[in-house]
C-alpha cells in the first residue's frame, strides 16, 4: 500500500514525511522519488501470535509512504509535472494531501489549496481521457471491435463527469467497472486524505479549524490537524524524551499512529493473519475480499490452486487456547473459494500442487 505525500510548495511535506519515517530530511532533496519510507503497521494480535508461536520472524502489515514534489496550478495543463513522479501518484493507492495552515508570506487558504490539487488531478485525468479516444477513433475505422465500443462509452461518461468539475471518485460507474477502468489509474479516482498542517501557537484554534474545514470539503475526505514541525522533531528523539515532549505538548497520539489508522479506514483495509514456527504474520486485504483472492496475496499459486482455507477467528483462538481448543468447540471450519474473510482471522491454506 502506497500513500503518497503531496501538496503545493512549503506546504511542510517533507516536515510530515520526516514525522513518518523518522528520517533527518535536513539538506535532502525534497520530493525525491527516492524518498520512500516503510511503516510496520501494530497489532497487538499478531504480538500475542509471536510469543505462542516463536516463530525465526514476524512481519506486520505495512504501509509505505512517499514525498513528493510541490503540485503547482497550471501544472496539468502545461504538462510541467515532473513524469517520475505522475507515474509513481498514478500507481499510489491513496494520497494524504498537506494543507497549510500557517505564514509563510503568502496568503492562508487550505481550502483554495484543496481546490487546486483536485483540479490538477481532473485535469490530467481529462488530458489522459482525451489522449485515449483519439486513439480509439483511429481504430475504429479499421474493424468492428466491442471491447473497445465499451471502452468508449465508459470514458465518455467518465469525461463528461470531469467536465462538470467533479472528481472520478464519486462517480458510481468507476466502482461498477474498476476492472476495465483499473489500468488508467486516474488520480481523481483514488481515495485522498487531508492533514492541516498548522504553527506550534495556532493550535489552541485547531478545534474550530478542524470543524470549518471538514464543513468546506467534500464529505469523503476525511480531515486531521496536526503541527508538522513538532512531530518531526518528536521521530528524532528517543522515546524516553518523546514521551516527554508528547506530555508537555498535550500529545497523546503521534501523528504516525494517527495515520496509520486512517489509511487503513480510508482504503477499507482489514488483515487477516497466518502462523507457525517459521513466520507469523499480518496480510492487509481489501475489506470484503473472498478466500481465495486472500490467498493470492500470499501467491498466485494458491489463488490458481486454491481448495480450501482452514479458518479460526483470532478472538476464538486466543479464548480457547490454540486449534485444538478451537476444533473442540467446533470454532475451527474450513471455507471454500466465496468465504469472505474477516479482520483478524487465521488462515492456513491448502491448495493443490
């Protein structure tokens, strides 16, 4: 799962990047592709799994997140965005959009900045759209060919739906025909989260803040304040003295933890877990995902193979003291290929050879 980092410039990207990935970004090239970073996501079920098991490794889900350069207006119709980093928003999963809220000289407006990112994003899915039908026009003279009539038809609508000033995610053709849609990526499509990023002294205004802005933004983009500057310097310090700070601060949650769990909320993600003695683990899926399809995020092989999952429910587990226990209490079931798997469910997979 990729989230990328973006927003205009001395919006304090890299500052909450560096908040994230605990790395020093002091004389680093903001906005470098390069500048990815891995987060284990916690679970306090698979710490428990870990210490029954023992297992030579433990691997949690993870999130990895991304700078990126500034979006500037105009950016999208000059084609002046830099194509490394278009390729890497198109392949994104979602974006945390960093509003700012405080002087740099310019004036203050997190809601006009929201407003120019998105227009970005229509803009290059227009031009993206446009590129494609002429394309479709020059073949359709040369045979009659359904799939792309289809295809057609589907990004006409698109078009005229980002034509109207509106976003492909609240488009209900986009959900009804990912697949065919899937490979174009449109990044008016993906899900984006916002964090106002504010000075140090504007905090004490932030509650009222906070409520104006989840007034003025659409309802599916969820809202979340923070100081950039001080959770920067919260991931350098050790955690004796983040502790501290986080105390004097009035902290009582990093901005890391924060997002993590909206990432996951705002991408429907859930995890689903597997153990024994040479890994236990934590698989984050799409909420709603069947078996088999869970079991081909392990591999392909066992989405081409797949027989059955054998099931447990970690609360069960935990409750009755391991499989047997669970087996005894008829918890333990075996699932076919349509079974949805839940948050928290142990899975071992069989599949033929």
């Amino acid at each position: 799962m990729l989230i990328s980092i973006i927003g205009n410039a001395s919006c304090g990207k890299t500052t909450l990047f560096q908040a994230l990935s605990g790395i020093d970004m002091n004389g680093r090239d903001a906005g470098n592709p390069a500048s990815i970073t891995t987060i284990d996501v916690p679970d306090e079920r698979l710490d428990t799994l870990t210490k029954i098991f023992k297992p030579r490794k433990t691997v949690y889900a993870r999130i990895e997140a991304s700078d990126t350069a500034a979006i500037r207006e105009g950016d999208a119709k000059n084609e002046t965005m830099n194509p490394k980093m278009l390729h890497q928003l198109r392949f994104s999963n979602a974006f945390l959009l960093v509003l700012r809220y405080f002087d740099n000289g310019y004036p203050v407006d997190p809601v006009g900045d929201y407003h120019t990112i998105n227009t970005e994003f229509m803009l290059a899915d227009i031009a993206q759209i446009e590129k494609r039908l002429e394309r479709i026009a020059c073949q359709n003279g040369k045979k009659d060919n359904t799939p792309l009539q289809q295809e057609k038809v589907l990004l006409e609508e698109c078009l005229s739906h980002l034509n109207e000033g509106r976003p492909l995610n609240t488009l209900p053709t986009i959900k009804e025909n990912g697949k065919a849609l899937r490979s174009f990526q449109f990044l008016s499509e993906k899900p984006m989260m916002a964090v106002i990023n504010y000075a140090e002294e504007k905090g004490r205004d932030m509650e009222g803040v906070l409520a104006e802005m989840k007034q003025a933004l659409p309802g599916n983009v969820p809202v979340i304040a923070t100081c950039a500057k001080l959770e920067a310097e919260l991931a350098l310090v050790t955690p004796d003295e983040q502790a501290g700070l986080m105390a004097e601060f009035g902290i009582t949650e990093t901005i890391r933890s924060t997002i993590i769990q909206l990432s996951s909320r705002t991408l429907g993600l859930i995890s689903f877990l597997t153990v024994g003695e040479d890994e236990c683990r934590a698989w984050p899926i799409q909420d709603g995902m069947s078996a088999q399809d869970a079991a081909g995020t392990i591999h392909s092989d066992f989405y081409d193979k797949f027989i059955r999952a054998e099931t447990v429910a970690y609360d069960a587990f935990i409750e009755h003291n391991g499989f047997a226990g669970c087996k005894k209490a008829g918890l333990w079931r075996l699932e076919g290929k349509t079974y949805i798997v839940r948050d928290g469910d142990i899975l071992t997979i069989r599949a033929g050879n």
